[in-house]
C-alpha cells in the first residue's frame, strides 16, 4: 500500500558539502542526508578532474592571459 502522507518538496533548498568520502545534504545548516560517492565514479566538466577525493581546476597554460582588462587610448579607458 502506498504512503499518502503529505509531501513537500525541498529539493532547491538542498545544499551539498564535499567531505572526505561523501556529500553531506544539509537543509539550513542541519546535516539531512549523504550521498557517499567514489572519486572513481565522479563525472567533472572539461577543465575540472578529481584525484584522492579533491576537485582541481585545470589551468590550462597555453591560453594566455590578457595582461589588461581594458583598452586604453591617450589615457582614457
């Protein structure tokens, strides 16, 4: 038999904190849940890896970096 018990849905006031072997679901501050997880199965992004449970962002160093952020003519930018 199904539970009818009321429900509301949380969900986007979730948050997740990265710990060492898990993510930790809080709802305003109170720990609610975990998520443990295996660095070995962590899906990242282009430019982003995972190594012995870290996230690291790839810099890549081929791509040079603009030395200002604005153009300048007589003094003005």
């Amino acid at each position: 038999m199904a539970d009818l018990s009321p429900r509301t849905d949380i969900t986007e006031r979730i948050r997740g904190e990265i710990r060492e072997n898990a993510i930790i679901l809080t709802m305003h501050g109170k720990p609610i849940g975990h998520i443990p997880f295996d660095a070995s199965c962590v899906l990242m992004d282009q430019g982003y890896e995972v190594d012995d449970q870290r996230i690291f962002r790839v810099d890549n160093t081929g791509i040079p970096q603009p030395s200002q952020y604005v153009d300048c003519e007589n003094g003005w930018c």
